[in-house]
C-alpha cells in the first residue's frame, strides 16, 4: 500500500514529466483512470472487502492519476492531525469531488476516519459500494433538524469508537466561499462529543464541476491544489467563537492562495 511522503509536514508534488498526450486532453485520461479505479473498489466492496487499506490505496492512486496529468498538490498542517490524542471533527469549505475522493490518502492513515455525506451518494450508481463501506453519516440537506439529529446521535456513537468525523457544512459546492452558507452542525457536534475541531482549508477547482454530470467537469491542472489544516480549536460556551475561528481560517487561506 502506498502512502503520501511528507516531508518537514508537508506534501508537495514532486516535479515528474507528463506526457503530450497528457497535456492535451487530461480530463479524458484521467476520467477513464479514475472510473476504472472506482469500477474495481466498487467491486471490492461489494463482496466486503474494500477495508481501510484499500480506501487509501483507492485515494492515492486517484491523486497520482491527477499528478500525472500535472496537477500540482501542497498539503500542510499535517502535524495538527499527527499529534492529536482523540478523534476530532475536520471541519472544511467544499469546492469540488476532488476532497471527497483524495482526503482519504491524507487522513485515514494518520487516524479513523470517515464522512458527513449526503443521502444521494449511498444511492449512486457504483460509487454507493464504496460509501457505504466506509460508514458515513447521511444527511438529507432537506430536513434541518432530522439532520442535526442523525450527525449528533451518528456522530458520536462514531466518536466513541475513535472515528473523526469529516463535515463540509455548505449546502453546496462553491467555489467562492460564502461564510454566510456555512452552518454551525460540526460545531455542534464537537461540542457534544467534547472532542477539538480541526480546520480545513482547500482549493479543488482543479477538478470542475460539470454542467451535465457534476461530478465529471473539466480537469485543469494548471490550477494549483492546496489543502491546509489548521490548529485543533476547543470549544467554549455555545461554539460561536469556533465557528467564526473555523470561518476564519478558511477565508483567510482562500485569499492567501488567490493572491499567489
């Protein structure tokens, strides 16, 4: 199994020759890669055996597939998950398919962990194998208070068992990040399960969103893909200050990365 290197806690690409055939159309080479990948976890998991390894070994070979077609990863903060002692909710903005594929290379080798997903996704087609596999919490993003319901009895019973649970409060992809669209639900689940968050920061826009089937738009590597933690934030009184120190965080790094 594969695994991310990081070196000094952080992950960058390391510069390798992608080929002309690459270049010109990466999103046809990497879309048959990718469906091949998930067409063969899917059939693990199917038969029960699409287990913690090959989740990460699924990921990675996903982000390679992207490298390959010259798309460039930094990914820092790592020693922020390396040196928790519980689990924890990884709280992040959600831009792309792309954090809910390649995260699990990042994360799952560090510690447990699994998603906040919506319904839909244990009912699509191959990929719900998978999902369902890795014992996400559904949410139906309809029903506000069935959901705050199913994260908190979900989450916890999850927590317990040292699983960190992985939530992108939006009610939808964005690629400008509203704070205003950002629900307090992982905040609020921290705060029952008296657990840290972490704060994460991304940039996926690498992976479009598209216009027919959302989750097969363009592939443009000459976007740069970023992934930043940030440090654990114990919550006080009602949360509010976590959740605008979570806010914070991603904003602050979006408009860091823009400036670049």
């Amino acid at each position: 199994m594969q695994q991310l290197e990081f070196k000094n806690s952080v992950y960058r690409t390391k510069p390798e020759k992608i080929s002309l055939f690459a270049k010109a159309f990466p999103s046809l080479l990497f879309y048959s890669e990718f469906l091949s990948i998930i067409f063969r976890s899917s059939s693990k998991a199917k038969k029960g055996l699409f287990d913690n390894a090959a989740w990460i070994d699924n990921s990675y070979k996903v982000l390679r597939a992207l490298e390959k077609k010259g798309a460039i990863f930094e990914i820092t903060g790592i020693e922020y998950l390396q040196n928790l002692d519980s689990p924890c909710v990884i709280i992040g903005n959600h831009m792309s398919m792309m954090e809910t594929i390649v995260l699990a290379s990042i994360i799952q080798p560090i510690r447990d962990v699994t998603f906040i997903v919506k319904q839909s996704l244990l009912n699509y087609p191959v990929f719900k194998h998978i999902m369902r596999s890795r014992d996400p919490i559904a949410v139906t993003r309809t029903n506000p208070r069935h959901d705050l319901v199913a994260v908190i009895e979900g989450g916890l019973e999850r927590l317990k068992k040292g699983v960190s649970i992985i939530v992108f409060p939006q009610t939808t992809r964005m690629l400008e990040f509203d704070p205003n669209q950002f629900s307090t639900i992982g905040v609020k689940l921290a705060q029952r399960a008296n657990v840290p968050i972490i704060p994460l920061a991304l940039k996926t826009d690498a992976w479009g969103n598209g216009k027919f089937l959302k989750d097969f738009g363009k592939i443009d590597p000459t976007k740069k893909i970023k992934f930043a933690f940030g440090a654990p934030i114990s919550i006080t009184g009602k949360g509010n200050e976590a959740h605008e120190a979570v806010k914070d965080f991603i904003v602050s790094r979006l408009k860091e990365w823009k400036s670049e």
